[in-house]
C-alpha cells in the first residue's frame, strides 16, 4: 500500500497532536484567525482515511510552530 499525505484542517486547537481533531482537506488550506494550529500536512492514516498520523516528530515541529509563531513546513498557523 503506497504512503500518502495530505493536509487536514484543525478542528480541535486545544489538542493539536490529537489525531481525532484533525480532518482531511482537498487543495491548500486557507488559515485564518489566531495564532492556532490551522492545518498539517501528513502521512493519511490507512485505517482511516479522514485522520493523519501524528508522530512524534510532527507532535514537536506542531509545538515549535506554536512556541515561535511562525509556519513550518508541516504545520500552517491560523493568521
């Protein structure tokens, strides 16, 4: 099964390493609003296709986005 990835809009801002409050876009997210997790761009989980996979390495670069306020590479802040 090949890996593929996709950006998923944060509905849930208060657990941003959660899976469950992330939910799969088409195209780029457009982020506005306070400095929240917008969106992350992941590894779409094949269990269900709607939720990312969060590792630890992406739970990090979310809190260093969050901690510096500025976007990275995976994870897009509300402006």
């Amino acid at each position: 099964m090949p890996i593929v990835y996709s950006w998923f809009v944060c509905v849930v801002p208060s657990n941003p390493c959660s899976p469950s409050s992330y939910i799969k876009i088409t195209g780029l997210p457009i982020c506005e609003g306070v400095e929240k997790v917008c969106a992350i761009y992941a590894q779409v989980d094949p269990n269900n296709t709607n939720r990312p996979l969060i590792p630890n390495s992406l739970c990090s670069e979310i809190a260093m986005a969050l901690s510096n306020e500025m976007n990275t590479d995976n994870v897009k802040l509300r402006e």
